[in-house]
C-alpha cells in the first residue's frame, strides 16, 4: 500500500486506533485485565496451547505453562501490530503528501523521493503488518479446525488434541507464523513487489480459511438440531447460537478483508497493472479491505472474550451491598450457615464470565414458588434434571432454613446428560464458552 494515498492509511489508523480504545475497555468490562496474565488460573483454557506443537505432535512434555500463553496472545498481538502498520504509513504519507509527475498527474509522492529514514521505515512497518497477519491466520485456522473437530464427531470422548484437526492447526500455525515474514524479506529489495507478494500471500490464506468456513456456517444449525434432539441444556444451545449468527456477520466482513486485497495483489504482481496505478479503485479497495479487518476483529474480540453484562452487574450490586454492610465476624457461628453464606458471597469474587456461571448455578426459588400455578419460573421439563431439591432444615439456634430449588452447574448437568441418555455429543459442547476457553477432557472421559 505505498502507493496508495494518505487519506487509506488515515482510515486504517483511525479505525485501529478506535478498535484499540475498544479492545482495552472490553477486556477491562471482562475481567478487569486478568485473561492477560501469564497464568490465568485453572481455566485458562486448552485451547491456548497453541504453539505446542511438540507435544501435539511428537507427544513430547513441554511446559504447559509456555504453550498456554503463547496462543492467548496471538490474536491480541496481531492487533497492535496492524496499528503500528497503519499508523506508521499514516504520518509519512502525510508527510510528503502528493507529487505532480509529467505524463501521469499528481500522485501520493513515490518512495524514490522520500529521505532515508522514510525508506528505512518501510520495511519494519511491512514486517509488522506479515506477522500480524500471520498471527491473525493462527487464530482462524484454530477456529475453523475446532468447529470441524466438533462437527464431525462421532463419539463423547473423542480428543481434540490426539485429532488430526490438531495436528493441521499446530502445523499450519507454524507455517503461517514463518511464511508470511519470510515473503516480506525475500521481496524487500522493491517495496511496490513486497507490498503486493505480502498483500497477495495473506489474502489468499486468509481468503481460504474464510471458503472453508462456509461449510461449517452451511452445517451448524443442522448440528444445532441434532444437539436439541440429544437433550443439550439450554444455556448451551443459546451460546452456540449466538456464536453462529456471530460468525455469520463476521464471515462477510472477513471476505470485504480479503477479496480486495487478492485483487490488488494479483494485479499488483503482473507487469502491466490495471487497477493499482489508477488512484480511485485502490483507494476504494483499501478501505473497504480496513473496514472489514477492523469489524471482522471486533467481532472476534466479542466471541473470544465474552461479557456477561448479568454477571457484571451482579458483581457491581455485590460490592455495593459488601461496603455498606461488612461482613461480620463468622467465629462462633454455625459452619452450616457459614458455607451456605460464602457459596453465595463467592460467586461474586470471580470474574464476570465465571460468577455468571456459578450465580446460574445457584439459582433458588422456595417450595411455594414452584406450586404456584399462576408464576411458573421453570416449566416441567426444565425441572428435571437440571434442578435439585435442597428440603426444609432446621438449624441450631432453632430457626428453619426453607426447602429451595437449586440448579445444577453446566458440568454436573452435562455428565448427566451423557451418562443418563448415553448420548454421542462431545464433552466440548457442553463446557464450550469461548474458543479461548476449550478445556481439557474432564476425569469422566478421561
């Protein structure tokens, strides 16, 4: 894009920077940044292992603690890159603005008449806009060979990563991260020929991973059915659905990414060009190639990191409720008490995502609400089996605790759903949140 004029990259810039200012407020509104630590607990999820290629592969024991991290940051890394990438084109063009050349008008000044510091900058600035794009194909490749793994299997206790799925993503990962910078240096020495090999490379493995996508959009509401008809729980149906019409969306905007950067790189690697010598189609592809980066990026970002704004605002009312009436002192008080209270109290201690969880999970309603004919909260078949009968207790100091209702957690329903009904869905379904959250097989299937 060093031919292109200033105001592209204005737009790139200004969308990037925006989507940045977006990315820190989310991840703020998610869990007050803590899914950026280097070790994010227990539930860090399996899917960040994405570079652990040897031990996918060769069965060899690397470091958990290494390959966790590595894939948690590959999509939020790509995303600064792209910033600098823009940004940085941004304040040269600007810098040296348009040329009057005779015999072709005025043009964005070529790079010939830039000082060398300018041109020194062009290749760092093309290096990071590869490897963002590399990291970015890391992302969707894992993505599309996950939903391919689910889609297809026949069995609950199918592994992920003994997959050949697996073993396509980890390689393919490894040869987007090494080929996508390797182009960039190999064509440095024109930067019109690095920038149109660079652009050409990435757009067709990016184009390809959104075709192949087409497919699994085309399949999951059949696989949605089939997942009704093997009595999946409904808050799992509702999150792969809200996935679904996510993905739809972000599909379209993805194919406005890439299409028209294949355009500009074919055009751009033949000896005659067509389309990039003349101003107006590339600028008009360039943006349109920006807009659908960013949107497809912000919807990623939605999909990985999901608000519970329920949760949220659970946590928010709870630490009103914990500063204007301090927990007293529990010493000499019932433990019974004690553990019902602290279940409660806990679940706002987690993050939004885990506490909308666990506030799901303990869920109650007294006797007389389930009798009331006329305020129906649960209807027959959300009874059984994923609420539980707690009966009427009586404590120590005499009073009577009430019989609740209380609902079971997603995991304790799931193994029932696949114990009780020997049903053939993959545990994945069921524990699924996030494709940042793809946990490891639990002790049932193991």
């Amino acid at each position: 894009m060093a031919h292109m004029s200033p105001a592209v990259y204005l737009v790139w810039a200004a969308l990037t920077v925006m989507f940045e200012s977006f990315l820190v407020y989310h991840l703020w509104s998610f869990d007050r940044f803590k899914c950026l630590r280097w070790n994010h607990g227990l539930r860090s999820g399996a899917f960040k292992r994405v570079m652990t290629v040897c031990h996918g592969l060769f069965h060899f024991h690397i470091n958990n603690h290494i390959g966790l991290t590595i894939s948690k940051y590959s999509y939020l890394t790509s995303i600064p890159l792209i910033a600098i990438y823009a940004v940085g084109f941004s304040i040269i063009k600007y810098s040296y603005g348009f040329t009057v050349i005779p015999g072709t008008g005025i043009t964005p000044t070529p790079y010939e008449l830039w000082r060398d510091s300018a041109q020194n900058a062009i290749l760092p600035l093309y290096l990071c806009f590869s490897a963002a794009w590399g990291l970015e194909m890391v992302t969707h490749l894992e993505e599309l060979c996950f939903w391919l793994f689910l889609i297809h299997s026949s069995s609950a206790k199918q592994d992920w990563f003994r997959s050949l799925y697996f073993k396509t993503w980890a390689i393919g990962s490894v040869g987007a991260i090494i080929c996508m910078p390797l182009v960039t240096i190999f064509t440095r020495e024109d930067p019109y020929k690095c920038e149109a090999y660079t652009i050409l490379v990435g757009s067709l493995g990016s184009l390809s991973l959104t075709i192949w996508f087409l497919p699994v959009l085309w399949t999951f509401p059949t696989f949605l059915e089939n997942l009704k008809k093997a009595n999946v729980d409904t808050s799992t149906m509702v999150k792969l659905t809200k996935f679904h019409e996510l993905n739809c969306i972000r599909v379209f905007f993805r194919f406005l990414f890439t299409v028209p950067f294949v355009i500009l790189g074919i055009d751009g690697i033949r000896p005659h060009q067509h389309i990039n010598d003349k101003m107006f189609p590339t600028d008009l592809l360039g943006m349109i190639a920006g807009i659908g980066c960013v949107v497809s990026s912000g919807i990623t970002l939605v999909i990985f990191f999901p608000r519970s704004i329920k949760g949220e605002m659970a946590n928010r009312e709870a630490a009103r409720e914990l500063r204007r009436f301090p927990r007293p002192n529990t010493s000499g008080q019932d433990p019974m008490n004690v553990q019902r209270r602290d279940q409660h109290v806990s679940a706002y201690q987690l993050p939004p995502y885990e506490a909308a969880a666990l506030s799901h999970s303990i869920q109650t309603l007294t006797i007389e609400e389930m009798s009331d004919e006329e305020n129906i909260k649960y209807a027959p078949w959300e009874v059984s089996p994923s609420l539980s009968l707690q009966p009427n207790r009586r404590t120590k100091d005499g009073n009577v605790e009430m019989g609740t209702i209380s609902t079971l957690t997603d995991a304790a329903l799931s193994r029932h759903n696949t114990i009780m009904t020997k049903s053939n869905v993959n545990h994945l379904v069921y524990n699924w949140r996030s494709p940042l959250e793809i946990g490891e097989a639990p002790l049932l299937y193991r």
